[in-house]
C-alpha cells in the first residue's frame, strides 16, 4: 500500500518542518523550504499540520500508485498530470490504484508539495520525518528518491473528505521575478559601516547560479565592513544573511550548517521566506528592514489566512448547494 517511483526527479526528498532541538550537537534542522505551501498541502487534505510531505525541486517525479488515496500539490507550477491528464495546482485530488502522477518540471518556483492523505511511512528519527542528506538519516533512506524505490504509507484512510469539491484554492504564487524580501536587521550590523547597510538596502541582487537546500548566494553590490566581517562562531537561523569577506551575501536556509563565523546583516523575515526560497536563477530581490514588531505581526496575519482558507475548504461548494436547493425545491412543489 504506497506508491512506486518510477522517476525520481531532480531532487525529491521527504521533509517535514524539520529537526529541532540538536544543533547544539551537531545536526542540521533541514525540512521543507516553503513552510507555507507545505503547510496549505497539508491542510487541503485534513493533514496533521506537521505530517510529511515530498518536496520536489525543479524537476518532479513520476508516480504509480498502488492503493487509492487524497493527494494534494502546492508550491510552484510543476504542471502536474494524472493519467496524461493535467490536474490543477491547490486542490484535493483523488487518485485510484494504477493511477500514473507525473510532476513536470517547474514553470514557476522552484520547490513543490506532494501531500498524502495516507501518511508516508518512514521513519521518525530524532522527531522528525525529515531527510537529511548530509548525515543520510531520516526520510527515505537518508537519501532523495531514486526510479525504483517504493514507498509505503502507514494507514488506510478512508476515501472521503467532507467537502471534497470545496477543497481547492485560487492561489496562483511566485509568478513574479523580482521580489522585496522584509528583514529585521542583525544580530552583527554594527559589524557593517553605513555604506554597507545602504548598499544591501538600496541596491538589487541577483539570485546567482550557488542556490541549493543549504543557502543562496547573491550578485550584486559590494558590502562594506568596518574591519572585516570574520566573528567568533555562533548559532545560525533560518534565513541568516551572512556577509563572507568577498562582499556577497549568502542566505542561510533548510539545510544550513548549524553555526557560521561571518557577521549576519539581517535576518529574513519568516513569512518572507517562502517567497525568498522560490526565487529561480537570475530573479531580482531587494531587502527592506522591518521591526521585530512588525514581523511578528505580519506573522499573526498570515496565521489569520491559513485559518481563512481552511473555513473555505470546509464549505460546501455552490454547485453542491444548488442543487440540493432544486431538489428541495423538486420536493415541495410535487410533495
């Protein structure tokens, strides 16, 4: 009961929200790139906000399955197709045994979801279903899929969803080339003179050919130190900006390292990230600074439209009503 790959892709590994709690011994916290698509992936199919999912980049796999199930694909426009037939991106699809789910390559974004109304069956290892490709632990193996692997989901769940034909969303994202990315700045930005904070808040980068699961490095203007950017190693955060003694700054993401000696500038704010991370060579980004404050509130409304998206999916769809309106109609004129 599962699915078999018949391609791999790129690169198509298991990931959740990651593995917290151990870089102070070492290990990276990896998980999903885009924790929005990940999480509207999940929600689309009454997931547990934190199941796993596959995270597909650039190029998608090809699937067989081998026992029905829900199955829904967020991110960017892989142009999904089941059967040879296109399916549509931000909705609950039912797929039925023998069924083929080929995942094209990506027309917009970088990175999509494939979310399992069965649950993938690997192991937790550290609290995570996660895989980390460094260590080769958790997911599948330790390692991205490969043509041939089958992978196993752990229950049987019904093929029924309440609401089923309301369970899609208008969402058509990272669609654009050039983006603002919000960041609060810090924790080193006294390590930076005034010309160098102007020149990251002022000028355009260019999203350079070095981007993978670990960081993104940027082209662009130079980023001037006071007395060079070398610092005494300290914990790294997702969406760290470090500023390496070459002048570039290098974005730190999923699979970063754990600490780093080279002053941060600023950090990207987390509901920017998504939109960061899906950034495709050559895309333009320019940095604005936020408060602390700010950022949390922008996170509290982006809380608000995941919760308004999960009321939509939960109504009844207006072809559904209407008909239910006619046949009540039906009803009481011929009783």
């Amino acid at each position: 009961m599962g699915f078999r790959v018949i391609k791999g892709g790129l690169l198509t590994t298991v990931q959740d929200l990651g593995r917290t709690g151990f870089q102070a011994q070492g290990f990276n916290v990896n998980g999903v790139m885009d924790r929005r698509a990940f999480r509207i992936a999940n929600l689309l199919l009454d997931n547990p906000e934190n199941e796993a999912v596959l995270e597909c980049t650039l190029i998608g796999p090809t699937l067989e399955f081998t026992a029905p199930m829900i199955i829904s694909i967020t991110g960017g426009d892989f142009r999904p197709e089941l059967n040879d037939e296109k399916i549509p991106m931000y909705t609950a699809i039912y797929v039925a045994e023998g069924d083929v789910l080929k995942i094209g390559s990506a027309r917009t974004g970088r990175t999509c979801y494939i979310a399992f109304s069965n649950y993938l069956k690997v192991p937790v290892v550290m609290g995570s279903r996660s895989t980390n490709l460094k260590c080769q632990i958790g997911g599948f193996k330790g390692r991205k899929l490969e043509d041939g692997d089958f992978i196993e989901t752990r229950i049987n769940r019904r093929i029924y969803l309440p609401s089923f034909l309301s369970r899609t969303l208008p969402l058509k994202e990272y669609e654009e080339d050039k983006v603002k990315i919000r960041v609060v700045m810090g924790p080193e930005e006294e390590v930076f003179s005034k010309k160098g904070i102007r020149s990251f808040l002022e000028t355009e980068f260019t999203v350079g050919a070095e981007f993978d699961r670990m960081g993104m490095r940027l082209e662009g203007s130079f980023i001037e130190t006071k007395r060079g950017s070398d610092i005494i190693s300290d914990g790294i955060a997702l969406g760290s900006i470090q500023v390496p003694s070459h002048g570039k700054p290098i974005i730190l993401l999923a699979d970063r390292q754990t600490t780093g000696g080279y002053g941060k500038i600023a950090t990207v704010i987390s509901v920017d990230l998504p939109k960061l991370v899906q950034r495709r060579m050559d895309d333009k980004i320019r940095f604005e600074a936020v408060s602390v404050q700010e950022a949390q509130k922008l996170m509290l409304q982006e809380e608000r439209e995941l919760q308004e998206m999960r009321k939509a999916i939960h109504k009844p769809c207006k072809e559904v009503l209407e008909c239910r309106l006619a046949a009540k109609r039906l009803s009481m004129l011929f009783g």
